[in-house]
C-alpha cells in the first residue's frame, strides 16, 4: 500500500524533474539567441591573421567607446553564399569587407543598403565611394615566393606560369579575380585590353599549371600552407605574405610586378539584424588613428587623403596604389565587367576547380 | 491494491491498465515507448536528408539540371571516381595493416593483446582532427618522413595536399573498423580447425591460407564494408590534408553550401553520395545475409555462421595455398615470433602518431616542423585563454545535454525493441535508431544545414543538441539494448505479478540492473557529442563555436601549435581515466576475495 505521502513525494519529484528540464531548455535557448540583440554587431571578414588585425586596429577600440560587442565571422570572400543568404532572408551579417569585385557583384544582385554617406569625406580618391560602400583602405595581391625553393623569384606573371623553368608548387586561394586576369596577361594579352575577359583563353591557359598548383578555400588556408612549407610560389594577399614572412617561418619575398590593385570597402547587407551600429563601425573606420592602425598591421593604404598625405617616401614605396609602386603589369579589377559576368565567370569557375 | 504511477518519467509511457484481483494484462506499452527516439529521429534526421534529396531537382528550378552539370562535367564526375579510389585504396590499406593486428589480438599472449588493444583504441578515441593535426606534421614538408628521405639525398616528396596524405590519414582512421570485425570473426573461429589442418600434415602457413583465411572471410568483408562505406563519407581528412587534388565529395558538399551557396549541387552531390553507400550496404546485404545493425554493431561473429562462409574459394586461393605450401616446405614459416613481431610493429606504427604533437606543443614557433625549433610553453597558456576555454564549455553543455537525452530516448527505444510485441515495429524501429550511424554524416550535416538555415537554428546551440542527439542514439540504443537482451524478463514479470507498474518495473528493476550499459551508453553518447566535427562545423559559426570547430578553424585557417596542446591534455585524460578504471577494477577484485 502507497500512502498519501509516498504520492505527495513522487509528485514532488515529477515537478522537480520538471522544473530542471525547463530550465535546462531554458538556458539552452537563452545561450542560443545571444547575439541579436541591440549592441551587437557581426561583421564578415576574412579570418585568421587578417581577422586578428582588423580586430586590434579597428574593433577593439571601436567596441570600448561605445559598448558595441563585435562577433567575428569569416565568411567576407563567399560573395555567391552571401547573396543566397540575403535572397533567403536568412541574413545574419551587419557589417562585411568587401573588395571592388565583391561589391560588384553585391550591387548587381541588389542585397546592400544605400549609405548616408554625408559627411564622410576627406577621401584620397573620392570616386571610390558608392551609394552603398564606403572605401576604407586599398589592398593588392602579389605574385610571391619561397627564397628557399626559388632562389632566382619571380618577375611576372609569365613566370607564375612557366612550371618547366621554375617547377615548384604553386598555392593560390580559389577566388578567380586577378587569377584570370593574370593567366590572360600571362599568355601574352596587354594590360590595357583585358577586359572583356576572354574566358576561354584564360581557363585554357590555366589548365597548363593546374597540375602544379592547389588551390584553397580561403586566404588562411593558403597562409597556413606556405607557413608550413608546403608552397613554393603563387598569388596572395600582400598581408597574409607580410604576416608570415615577419613570423619567420619560411623565407618569403614578393614583387611588385603584376600586382593587383584592389579598392576594400566596408558594406551593409539588406536585412542586417543592427545596421546603424555597422554604419557607426564604419564611420570609425575612417578616423586618422584607425587608418595608421591598419596600414601599420596589414601594410594597406589608407583611403583617408590626410593620413596617406602624411606618409614619408620611405613607407610609401612599400604600398598598394601609391607611384613608387606601380609597374607595367600593375592593374585594377573591372569592376563593371565583374558586376555584368560575375555569377557566370564564378559558376566556370568553381567547375573547373573540380575538374 | 493502490498504485500509482509515481515516477518522474510518468507522463513517457501509459500507466499500465489495472484489473481488480491484482491480475494484470502483459504489457503491452514498451512498443510505444520507442515514439519519442523514432519520432527525433525522423524529424530532425531523416526529413532533412529527404528534403536535401528533393532540393536536388528543384532548386534553382525544377528539372535535372543539377545531376547534367554533376555528371556531365568531366570534373564532377572525376570527384566521383577519386572518392570512390581513395576510399578503395584505404579500405585495402587498413584490410593489410589490420589484418595480422587482429589475428595477434585474438591468438596472442595477454601482453601483447593489451598491447594491441590500446594501440587501436587509443587513436579511435582521439578527435580525427587532432589525428589529422599529426598527419599534417608527419607528412609534410618539414616533417619527419620527408627529413629521413632527405638524409639519403632524395628530393623531399609533396604528400600534403595530395590523395597520397587522404590514403595515409584516412586508412588509419580507419583501421578500428576494420579490425573490430576482423578479431570477433577470429574469435569466432578460433584455432581448432587450423590444428586439425596441421595434424593431417599440412604447413603453418597453408594452413593459414586454405583453412583460416576462408573462414575468416565474413569478417574480412564486413569489415571492407563498413571501411568503404566510412571512407566514402569522409570529409574532415580531405578538407584538411587533401588540397584540391584529394578532395572528395564531402568537401565538395561543403564547399557547395558553405561558400558558394549553391545547394542545387550539393544536394545533388549528397545524393549521389548516400546512394553510393546505400547500394553498398545492400548489394553487402545481399550476399552475406548480415543485417544493417549486425553491420553497424560490427559484429562479425554472427556472419561465420552465414551460408558463405562455407564457401572455400576460388582458383586463386588454391594458388596461394600451393604456394602457402611451398613455403612451408622451405621451413621459412616456422618461426612463430615473425608474426607477432610484425603485429609488434604495426601496433607501433598506429600509435606512433599521437606522441608526435608532445614535442610540437612545446615548439617555440608556428612553424609545424619537426623536431621542433626552440623550447616555450606558449601554447599551453594560449590554450587557457576565452580563444580556447570558451569552445570548450560550449562542448561540454551541449554533450551534456545530448547526453542525458539521448540516454533517456535511447533506453526508451532498447526497451520498446528488446520487450516490445510488435515485431515489425521493433524492426522498424532498430532501422532508424541505427541509421545515423550508416549513413554519411556529411550528407546528414548539409541537411541539417539547410533545413535548419529555414528554421534559425543553424549557429545556435539548440541546433547542435538535436542533431548531434540522432548521431548519439544509435550508440546508446545499441548498447543498451545489448544490456537487456541479457537480462532475463523474468524478474520483470516477477515484479509485475507483484503489482509494480511498468515504470516502477522500469526504475526499480530494469535500470539497476543494466546500469552498467547505461554508464557506456551514456560515455559513448557524451564522446560522441564532445568529439563531433562534421555537424559542428557545418552548424556552428559566429554564435555558437565548439571545441572541435574551434580546432577546424585552427587547423585550416592558422597555424597554430595549441592543437598540439589539446592533443596532450587529451591523452593525459585518457592515460588517467584507463589507469583509473584498471586500479578501480583490481580495486574490486581485491574486496570481493576478502
């Protein structure tokens, strides 16, 4: 026989049970939804070393003056999920850096907000701006190389190409722009009349080093390849190639030559969870001590006309878009041409990265 | 006579039915207490596989477009066939290697089987992340195999970023699936016929070939398949050491979704994907007899007896056994110390990569060479800062909860299979709790992914716990139900004659007594959460980021020696719990002669 005790207790119990699992459900969700909320921004940049001096230069002490946390995703490259995200509604993303052929191709598809851009000025290149983007450094990619494995380095993008004069590895980021470009330059074709981009030319020339090089998902993976010896030569972000060289962990050099000139803007997605805290991020962005900030951790030049007026010959010459840098195969991206033919040129793209 | 039902989990199964004179009807509601793990398991696993599989012809629009441009471009279709190579070539690599393991881990001395044993496990326990940070020291450029070849003044070899370092990396992954089989079919087996084989003359090493190795077969081909069907699915290995030229579908799956958005494809390279491994696994089924959940449960023993193994074999093992014979006649296989001393070998040569990230972590720069340039305990205090510590709380919460979930839906389910009535459901129900465990998790983790995106629950902690529940549930359901079909029903119906309702039979009776299976189950649901990479790194980003993503991001986008450090301090933990459980064993021993 059970008495009325027994059944108070049992039910004492099923309510405690019941309790502990409402508020383990409960913590569950709450630890779930955390990064919605006012004050909170995430911003899609591009990881690794990259992440780790936009954060020192930019976020940290943007997020101390006003409270703003910044979450981190690394995700700034994938312009095609990006877009897919948009369209399904499913934006996460406040705040993304995005380089002229990305930004192309986000207008194109009609996911950015426009940009009150009033009174941001003082830009070194006023045209940069957009409605919907505002320019916060120029960047290059470089043709680069291992001293130990090519002791004789590269001079063009015709030697990026010439696997039987310099055999080697080659790593590049499985991102076409400025790879197209330079396969074209490479088989002969003259700066001035890449665009329109022959594709057919380009992939075929392409083909003739597929199988000396690898091509990775992201500008860490490739970072993370060379640091550890496995590159010999190839294409890359001039930042990620400073990082490693001053880490000392191969001998790297890079040249000039064949460069590839790139404006970066910071953008805000249609549907971004808390746009008018990216658009303080990126007015921020653009203060003098931020601007000295980037340029002396990724080695990028400020898009602000006071700070790079500032700069002496000296620092200069080692930057992306100023005179003392420029050479014969330097060039920009198209960006109209990219913002007309990108989602084609990106679907061949990805087609022949598997083939 | 007044029961109530009292217990906790009250409102789970039906109170059972009372009848005036203490009589009671059979129970019949253990058939029902499956619909909990069943109903999981179909909306969170099965419906997102099935939608993936739809997305396939419908997205961007409706048609086959997907599959033409998968099959039609010869890229694609080489992905196909380098998956199906790679995942071939390790299979056959692990069969070689595990082989003369598992044959010493059943005929051999108790050192050695210890030996062997913990020289298999150790690494199955190991995160395949960490087991593919080692590979990426020991292959590469700066690593040791490459500095051996060069001090005999060859040009060092590229195997990163080539199929060369998938092969290497997934087949030693591989290798406890392929042994686990291979020693029950052996065990199985024994040696009695081998001795009866010498007694009429024939050599040691014809006896191994005409008697043994047929006989073994059903252990050898379970354990091809469940190698094939696992090495079909990896993605994590290729992703990391395969570069472009050792990618297989799983990365392109990834790829697909992650950084180009384009779901059409990956959904069509998914299904191609789970139908590889489903006409494996029933054209296997097929031949042998076995069943999916002997498969998944590995257990070889029960196909020796299967009609096939009966089956000697054909020209080319009577071949072998000639020229077994031959051997045996040069006297060559007489020495018995030769196979244990190449099973010696091979032990350490499974083992050797777990001890190779202890010098790593105290290397003093990123650089991954090896032996490692300058001393600093750096990366051990990197690991302890929020960068790292904060993964590895989100782990342990989220494997917590899958822990008791899973453990609770799981034993539900064992009990609804083992002392349920309906047999066709029973069946039923052992399919799907054990189908997670077949079917590829990366096909799985791109459903989750996408169905999840719809719903809000990628990149939340919640999304995790549910999907890493359907991966936990077959490990519980398992083993659970292992426990109780050794336990005899009798005492339950002892009780229940006695008046005890199905959940006091369950809490009183049940439970107490396959509690040791509860511990392992539950063990094995919680290292099945906390180790878990695929689904993490499909589902987490910015909100929520586990452990073992926290290592993928490490791994692919820097360089970074704390891995090292998490491959020490899982080892230590291991080292400690197995010297534990030792002493608590030899513990018992000693109390119970007293």
């Amino acid at each position: 026989m059970r008495t009325t005790l027994d059944v108070t207790r049992g039910r004492r119990r099923a309510g405690a049970v019941l309790a502990a699992v409402v508020v383990a459900l409960g913590s569950l969700t709450a630890c779930s939804g955390g990064g919605d909320e006012k004050g909170s921004i995430t911003y899609a940049g591009f990881g690794g070393t990259y992440e780790e001096a936009v954060k020192a230069a930019l976020f940290d002490p943007y997020s101390k003056e006003t409270d703003v946390k910044v979450l981190y995703d690394s995700s700034g490259s994938d312009v095609a999920k990006l877009v897919q995200m948009s369209k399904s509604g499913s934006m996460t993303l406040d705040l993304i850096d995005a380089e002229d052929s990305s930004l192309a191709q986000f207008m194109a598809a009609g996911i950015l907000q426009p940009i009150d851009t009033k009174g941001l000025d003082g830009f070194a290149d006023p045209s940069a701006v957009t409605e919907y983007s505002v320019p916060w450094y120029t960047f290059s990619r470089n043709l680069f190389w291992n001293k130990d494995e090519v002791a004789g380095g590269l001079d063009s993008w015709a030697d990026l190409f010439d696997t039987k004069g310099i055999p080697g590895k080659r790593g590049m980021v499985a991102l076409p722009w400025g790879i197209l470009e330079g396969a074209l330059i490479a088989d002969g074709v003259p700066v001035d009349q890449l665009y329109p981009l022959d594709l057919d030319r380009a992939f075929a020339k392409l083909d003739t080093i597929r199988n000396d090089t690898v091509f990775f998902p992201s500008n860490g993976d490739l970072q993370n390849a060379i640091s550890q010896g496995e590159i010999a030569m190839g294409y890359g972000n001039l930042a990620r190639i400073k990082s490693i060289a001053k880490s000392g962990a191969v001998p790297l050099d890079y040249t000039w030559e064949g460069a590839v000139l790139s404006v970066q803007q910071l953008v805000i997605p249609k549907g971004a969870p808390d746009g008018p805290d990216a658009l303080n991020a990126i007015k921020y962005s653009l203060k003098p001590e931020v601007q000295k900030a980037i340029m002396d951790k990724l080695g990028y030049t400020p898009s602000q006309k006071s700070v790079l007026d500032g700069l002496d010959a000296k620092t200069r010459a080692d930057l992306p878009g100023t005179e003392e840098t420029a050479s014969d195969e330097t060039f920009r991206i198209d960006v109209d041409w990219w913002a007309k033919n990108g989602a084609d040129a990106l679907k061949r793209w990805q087609d022949w990265q598997h083939a | 006579m007044t029961t109530t039902p009292t217990a906790p989990d009250a409102g789970l199964s039906r109170p059972a039915p009372r009848t005036p004179g203490g009589r009671r009807r059979r129970p019949r509601g253990w058939d029902l207490s499956g619909i909990p793990a069943v109903l999981v398991v179909t909306l969170v696993f099965v419906l997102p596989v099935a939608i993936l599989c739809l997305r396939s012809v419908t997205e961007p629009t409706f048609g086959l477009e997907n599959f033409t441009r998968l099959l039609g471009h010869s890229g694609y279709v080489d992905s196909i066939v380098r998956t199906i190579l790679i995942s071939a070539a390790s299979t056959l690599v692990a069969l070689v290697l595990g082989y003369p393991i598992a044959y010493q881990m059943v005929h051999g001395g108790t050192w050695l089987r210890t030996f062997l044993t913990v020289a298999i496990m150790a690494p199955y326990l190991t995160s395949i992340l960490l087991r593919s940070f080692s590979w990426l020291v020991i292959l590469g450029r700066q690593g040791p195999v490459n500095k051996l070849i060069e001090q005999f003044g060859l040009e060092p070899i590229a195997m990163v970023f080539t199929p060369i370092a998938v092969v290497v990396s997934l087949s030693h992954y591989l290798l406890p699936l392929m042994i686990l089989p291979l020693a029950a079919t052996m065990r199985a087996v024994g040696d009695s016929r081998v001795r009866a084989a010498t007694s009429l003359g024939a050599g040691p090493a014809q006896a191994f070939v005409r008697i043994y190795l047929p006989l073994t077969k059903p252990g050898i081909q379970a354990g091809s398949v469940l190698c094939f069907v696992y090495g079909i699915g990896a993605f994590v290995i290729p992703a990391l050491l395969g570069g472009s030229k050792g990618s297989m579908l799983g990365s392109l799956i990834h790829s697909a979704i992650k950084q180009s958005g384009d779901y059409g494809l990956a959904s069509a390279a998914a299904l191609v994907l789970g139908a590889l491994v489903l006409v494996i696994v029933l054209a296997f089924q097929r031949l042998t007899g076995m069943s999916t959940t002997e498969l998944a449960g590995r257990s070889g023993a029960a196909a020796t007896r299967s009609r096939y193994s009966r089956r000697g074999g054909g020209r080319v093992l009577r071949l072998a056994g000639r020229a077994a014979g031959g051997l045996d006649r040069l006297g060559v296989t007489r020495s018995r110390g030769l196979p244990k001393a190449l099973a010696v070998a091979l032990g350490v040569l499974v083992l050797a990569p777990q001890f190779i990230v202890i010098p790593i972590s105290f290397a003093a720069t990123k650089a991954l060479v090896f032996p490692p340039v300058g001393y600093s305990t750096q990366w051990y205090s990197e690991f302890f800062t929020a960068s790292w510590l904060d993964p590895l709380t989100v782990s342990v919460r989220i494997a917590l909860f899958v822990t008791v979930i899973a453990g609770v839906l799981g034993t539900l389910a064992a009990m609804a299979v083992v002392r349920g009535t309906v047999h066709g459901w029973g069946a039923l129900t052992s399919t799907l709790m054990m189908l997670p465990l077949l079917f590829p998790t990366v096909v799985a983790a791109a459903g989750f992914y996408v169905e999840f995106e719809r719903i809000g629950l990628v990149d939340t902690e919640l999304g995790i716990v549910l999907a890493h529940v359907t991966l936990a549930l077959p490990f519980v359901f398992s083993v659970v139900a292992a426990g109780l079909r050794s336990l005899n029903p009798v005492y339950e119906r002892a009780a229940s004659s006695l008046g005890a309702s199905r959940t006091v039979q369950l809490r009183r009776i049940v439970l107490p007594l396959i509690a040791p299976s509860i511990v392992t189950a539950s063990l094995f649901a919680f290292l099945t959460s906390f180790d878990e990479s695929t689904v993490a790194i499909f589902l987490s980003g910015v909100h929520v980021k586990t452990l073992p993503k926290r290592i993928f991001e490490a791994l692919s986008l820097e360089t970074n020696p704390t891995v090292a450090v998490i491959s020490v301090f899982v080892m230590a933990c291991a080292a400690v719990i197995w010297l534990g459980f030792a002493l608590f064993r030899r513990l018992i021993k000693i109390s119970r002669s007293n």
